[in-house]
C-alpha cells in the first residue's frame, strides 16, 4: 500500500507511507525515499507524469481504468522500474 497526503496550499505530498506486510524486498522506509526521489508527486508533477491534460474518457469508460493491457494507459507503465531497482540495491523483475 501507498498513502500520499497533501494539504491546501502545500505542493510536496505532507505524507508519503508505504505499508508492504513484511512482502518486499526492501524495507518500506527506503521504499518512501525512493518514491520521493524517482516521482515527482506535486499537482503539476502528476498531472504531467500521467499526461491528465489529454483525456481518454471514452477508452476507460469500460472495462475499468487499471490493470488494462490492450491500453497505453500512462499509470500502467512500468517504465521507472529499472532505475528504481537499481537504487534499491536490488534485481528488477
């Protein structure tokens, strides 16, 4: 799991917490510090990083918004993986 918090007026996220139940392969602290090192979480950021500015309603609208392969979908790419393991210290799948 992954909570992000912000508040009014704040643009970095005021919390980043990641829970994995004891599953991952790092602990969840260095998990945070990666994510706030590799995602750029203010409004701007995400909006650009999952290109919200172009709307694709029509090609979600069924069938559901996540876990899509027949989609590009910009928050299904995996594409920071890589550069995320290696700053782990660990073997990307």
């Amino acid at each position: 799991e992954v909570a992000l918090s912000y508040a009014i007026g704040v643009a970095e996220p005021t919390s980043i917490w990641v829970e994995t139940f004891g599953t991952g392969k790092i602990d969840d602290e260095k998990m945070t510090d990666l994510i706030r090192s590799h995602f750029d979480l203010r409004p701007y950021g995400i909006l650009t990083m999952l290109d919200l500015q172009r709307p694709i309603y029509g090609p979600t609208a069924a069938y559901g918004h996540f876990g899509r392969e027949d989609l590009d979908l910009p928050w299904e790419r995996t594409d920071k993986a890589a550069a995320l393991a290696d700053d782990a210290g660990i073997q990307a799948a």
